[in-house]
C-alpha cells in the first residue's frame, strides 16, 4: 500500500507530531509512505532521518496568500498525480481542504483528513468562522473518512448536512519516553535556578491561540505574592510580542523564553506544574506528556481538553480568556505539594490507560482498508 501524506507546515506542533508518529509506524508496518508539506522545518528534517520521503512545498503556509496558494494547490496536484498513492492522508486546513479536492480529482481510492481542531473555534471576526465552517464542511463531504481527535471535535460538526457517516473518533495517542533528572533539566530550563524555586511552565507554538498572553497576566498576579519562575518551551509568530509584554508587566526577570527544543518533553521532569491556557485545541498533546510526567495540569476548559483532564480529580479546569482564574489555580498549587502529587498522579495513570499510541495507530490504519 502507498500512502501519502500532507501537512500544511512543517514545523513541530501537535498536528506535525502526529504525522511524523504516523507515518513513521506506517513505514514500519510495510506501507510505502512519503509526505508532502510546506517547507523543510523540523519535521521534514525529522522524517528524513527515519528515511521517509519529503516532498517539500517552498512557501506555503497557514497564512492565506492567493499566489502562492495557487502555485500550492498545483503543486499538491502534481505531487499526487507522480505518486499515485492508494491513501491520502491529510492534515490541517489547507492541506485538508486543497489535498480532498485534488484527490477527488484524481480519483485516490482512500482520502483521509484528520481534524487537529477546526479554524471555526478560533478566536476570529464571525465572517471567518463562517467561511472557516462552510470550507470545513466541504473537506468532510470530500474525503472518504474524516479522523475526530477527540468527541467535541466530532460533536462541532456532525450537525452538518450529510456528514455524520463519515465521521469517526480516534483520540490522539501517545507512547512513554525517557524523563531527565530533575536536576539536569531544571538546569536546563532555567540555568543556576535554585532547587526550591517553584517552575511553572509550558511547551506549545507561540501563537496567539495558545493564550499565552493569559499566562503573563496570570503570573503577573501571581509574582506580588510569590516566588517562581516561569518557562515557556517553543517558538512561534508571537515570541517577540510575548517578550515585549513580559517585559511591560515588568515579570521579564522571571519569565524563560527557551526556543524551540528538540525533544523538549524530555524535560518535563524540571517542572512543578504545567499550564495549557490555550483559547481554542482539538485534542493536545501537551497535557498527554505533561501527564507521563506526573505533573499536575491547569488548562482551559475548551475542546477535547476536559476530556483528558476531569477538574479537580486529574487536573484543574478553567475558562479560558481568564487570568484571574489562572491565577488563584497556581496560588493553590503552587502552596500544596500534596495536590500537586495526587493530580499528577490520578493523570499519569488516565494517560496511560486511555491515551496508547498503539490503539491509536491499529485504529487509523483500519481506516485505510
């Protein structure tokens, strides 16, 4: 079996873990597999040094741009013209929406789209989310089945018209990995920080969907009473704006802005408490690896998101837009070890039991018979 497939960018978030997690497994069960994408980011190179082809497409991205669309979308016809795959498995919006047409075109037997979450959900003006909705419901009606990462991403548009059949729900899965030293990866993070600090932090793209500019706020109010640092892992359009907001707030000295690391999950271990104050996800990865690490998770109560963490039990839920909340969720934690032990505990063990990356992937490539 042949299978390619898309992906709008090619950097390394949650929609570009997946495709590297299933492509890689794809690869090893026998498929003959190669992936289209913009750019040559972190994950072409990553796909590359597992020897997966990389048709890479020079500036496309998540941003519209008719030009360069335009020369996009031939360009994904032309790449699935060559390949003739047997499946098409495409990912976020403009791949999905250009990648279904395409292969309606060209007749591929299979055309899969998984939704990492739907632009509609974004904080936006109405037009766009209206516009965001009508061409998401075009990309379901032109694959053969579309993969819901999570049951409120199903539940977001299985009232569309002639839909529901194609829908399907395969969480997001994730596999253990190896956690440094506490030590090592608090140094790490926050070189010379001291063993009793408090570190708050979060990994995701600085975009503005994330809601970092809710954690600044929060941890502004935070800092008049406490001590604590706080580190965010990732790179992003937004990184400078973040910095100069940090810098308003006058929390510059205690705040970490990291970049992006490679494998940076592997330094879970060197936080106290991880925080997902995003405005709007699907079904992240994020607190799924922050649970292997036993941590305790505030996040906003949007998405799938409550569907990984129930409140008070595996984590603390909060409404999103809402630093006040945030931050008298991190003034509990942060002076109760023993919640913070019990919460990372109760997630570990759901993470576990609910989120396998094996179940995961026997699922998707069911998808393809």
């Amino acid at each position: 079996m042949k299978v390619l497939y898309g992906i709008t960018k090619s950097n390394f978030g949650g929609a570009q873990r997946y495709v590297f997690d299933v492509a890689t497994a794809a690869q090893k069960k026998g498929y003959d597999v190669a992936v289209v994408c913009g750019g040559n980011g972190v994950l072409a190179e990553k796909l590359k040094a597992e020897n997966i082809r990389v048709v890479s497409i020079s500036s496309f991205g998540r941003d519209i741009s008719f030009l360069k669309d335009l020369v996009g979308f031939f360009f994904i016809f032309k790449t699935i013209l060559k390949e003739k795959p047997d499946v098409f498995h495409a990912n976020s919006a403009k791949m999905g929406g250009m990648g279904v047409v395409v292969g309606r075109i060209l007749r591929v037997p299979k055309i899969i789209f998984t939704a990492h979450g739907w632009a509609f959900n974004e904080p936006r003006p109405e037009w766009q989310k209206a516009l965001a909705k009508f061409f998401s419901w075009l990309t379901i009606l032109g694959s053969h089945t579309t993969i819901c990462v999570s049951r409120k991403t199903k539940h977001d548009v299985e009232h569309l018209p002639f839909v529901k059949d194609k829908l399907t729900i395969i969480r997001n899965g994730i596999s253990s990995f190896a956690l440094l030293s506490r030590e090592n990866a608090r140094q790490t993070l926050v070189p010379d920080i001291a063993p009793d600090t408090l570190l708050v932090g979060s990994t995701s793209e600085l975009h503005r969907v994330k809601g970092l500019d809710i954690l600044l706020r929060a941890w502004k109010e935070f800092k008049t009473a406490h001590d604590g640092a706080l580190v965010l892992i990732g790179s992003g359009e937004e990184e400078q704006k973040l910095k100069n907001m940090a810098h308003n707030l006058d929390i510059s000295g205690s705040v970490y802005f990291t970049g992006f690391i490679a494998n940076a999950r592997e330094l879970l271990s060197g936080l106290d408490i991880f925080v997902l104050p995003s405005r709007s996800e699907a079904l992240p990865y994020a607190p799924l690896e922050a649970g292997l690490a036993s941590l305790p998770v505030i996040a906003t109560r949007v998405g799938g998101v409550p569907e990984i963490i129930e409140n008070e039990k595996t984590g603390i839920l909060i409404s999103r837009e809402n630093a006040g909340e945030l931050t008298q969720a991190l003034n509990l934690l942060s002076q109760n070890k023993n919640i913070r032990e019990k919460l990372g505990t109760a997630l570990h063990k759901n993470i576990e039991e609910n989120y396998n990356q094996e179940k995961m992937l026997k699922a998707t490539f069911e998808t393809y018979e």
